[in-house]
C-alpha cells in the first residue's frame, strides 16, 4: 500500500494573527490551520484564552524558526483590578481573598511600580503552561495540585502607567514591554502584594512579539469573510516570509555555487561574516539568486556553518 496523503497543502511562511479572547492560543491556531488549508503550523508563545493580540503563526518550513519569535521581548496591554485576588491571577479564576482597596491612589500605584522595573524574579504561575514531570502547571492546577516552582529572572524594560480609576476596587491601565517568559499576571499579583490589597489580571492584550505588531494583524473573522467559498490560496498574501521569525539576526548574502555545500550542511567561508557578527554568533543565510538557505553560526575560522536549513530550496 502506498503512504496515504498529508492532510492539506505545504503552505510556507508566518500569519500575524489577532487572537479573540475566549479561546486558547492552540484553538486559534488550528482556525488557521484550517482556514489556509496548511498541513502543518505552530504558534510562537502561548497567549491564554483571556487574552488577545499578536499570535504570530508560522507554516510549514517557517516552524523551523519558530524559537526565535518564542525567545522574542514581548509588548503588552492590561488591566489590573486591585482589592481581589483570584486563584488562577486573572479574570477567569475563582476569588479567593477580597481587601478594601478604596484608599489607594495613583501616586501609590506608581511608587509600587517602581521596583518591578529592570531585572527582578518571578515565580511562574500555578497556572502557567510550564511543564513539572511532562505535565502542565495549568493542568495540575485544576486537580487542585500545587508544586513548588523556583523563581526565575526576567526583564522589563517598560512598565508604565497609562490610567488609574479610584474606587472600592480600583483599576490600572498598564502598558510593558518585557522579555520573554515574563508573566503578566505574576506582574499583578507582586503588585497588589507590594500595596497591601491584592491584584488580579482583568483584561490582557498583546500589542507586539518581536518585531511584529498589532496594526500587521489579521483576525480570524477578517480571514474567515475573505476567503468566503474561495480556495485558501487567496489567503496567502496575508503571509510573511519563511525568515520573518529570525529577521533580527545579520543577512548573510552567499555566492550561488556556495549552496550547494550549504545544503550539504558543510561550513563555507565568506569574508563577510567578520563585518556581521563574532564567533558563535547566528546569521540568516540567502543565495544572490535570493533563496533563503536558513540559518547558520559563525566559527572561530571565519566561516559560517548551517545550523538549520529549510527543505527543497
């Protein structure tokens, strides 16, 4: 018997999506999946079914580089209500302790803020996707199961307050830009802490991942009328190039009889890399022709060595 056909077709490259609230980064992704008819796709950093924004997808040989959009800084909007604290740190979770938070100002609010700039320490939410024994926290969670997590440095790079609305239960508008791993919700928690009332995520959205931003993305609900009774083909413009997720790495311009060697994954050497970056350091790989080769690290000789390829080029 012959190997029976993958389901969809090679679709190669990145959609940025705007991710509804409601649903969980994976539901959105596989939409999209489905929308572009593509037979293989993975997103570049979880969003929780509370929050919306950018959801870089990447298709087919994009995936290759999908890390690179995951070890991204990271921009985001939120609200954070004060005088409550929920179980899961945003709006989704059971309250489990509740304080009088009428007496806090704006003044106070920016004084706490103060101290959660820069390089701090978080413990990861009960409710995270990070993994203990192959299982993830958020699942454990639900069983009513609590692990120790160790505390882990982050950098936020801006944590702004953009408004403040007094009240029995005040709200903040914040705006931050964060490196990767940073959880917004543990940002609430620490400052409602820190204030004496407690503090949960109410509204989340991410702005930007990396060098994409939110006026770049594309809703589910815009692709869905798009395309209508259409082909997904008519979709495809909507997609960004396969290196998009590594554009911010050196563009290393080879000579086209060097491909060759490049896809048999042997080291070349090109005079350009010393202009472009030091040992060990990583560089996007094109042929003047321009195919994308893919990816490769510069050796302490001068060349560079493919480290990741895509296929059929």
């Amino acid at each position: 018997m012959g190997r029976r056909p993958k389901w969809g077709r090679a679709v190669n490259g990145v959609l940025l999506l705007n991710k509804p609230a409601g649903i969980t980064a994976n539901d959105a992704l596989q939409k999209a999946k489905r929308l572009f008819f593509a037979n293989r796709a993975g997103h570049t950093g979880a969003l929780d079914p509370l929050a919306t924004g950018v959801l870089p997808v990447c298709f087919g040989e994009a995936t290759k580089f999908s890390q690179y959009l995951l070890d991204a800084d990271k921009r985001y909007r939120s609200t954070f209500c004060f005088g409550m604290r929920t179980a899961s740190g945003d709006a989704d979770g059971d309250v489990i302790d509740t304080a009088d938070a009428s007496g806090l100002t704006e003044s106070d609010v920016r004084e706490a803020m103060d101290q959660f700039r820069g390089r701090i320490k978080q413990v990861p939410s009960m409710y995270s996707a990070l993994k203990h024994k192959g299982q993830p926290l958020y699942k454990l969670a639900r069983q009513g199961v609590e692990v120790e997590r160790e505390a882990r440095e982050v950098e936020i790079f801006e944590y702004e307050l953009l408004s403040f609305t007094p009240g029995p239960q005040p709200r903040a508008e914040v705006e931050i830009h964060c490196s990767k791993g940073t959880y917004v919700r543990s940002l609430a928690e620490d400052l409602g802490a820190a204030l004496g009332v407690g503090a949960y995520v109410e509204q989340l959205h991410r702005s930007a991942a990396g060098p994409f931003d939110e006026a770049d993305a594309v809703t589910l609900e815009e692709l869905t009328a798009e395309r209508g009774e259409d082909r997904a083909e008519v979709l495809d413009h909507h997609l960004l190039p396969v290196d998009a997720p590594a554009s911010g790495l050196p563009k290393l311009t080879l000579p086209d009889n060097t491909g060759y060697y490049v896809r048999q994954g042997q080291p070349v050497m090109d005079l350009q890399v010393y202009r472009l970056g030091e040992e060990g350091d990583m560089v996007r790989l094109f042929l003047e022709s321009g195919d994308f080769l893919g990816v490769g690290e510069i050796t302490d000789d001068g060349c560079v060595a493919p480290r990741r390829l895509v296929s059929g080029n």
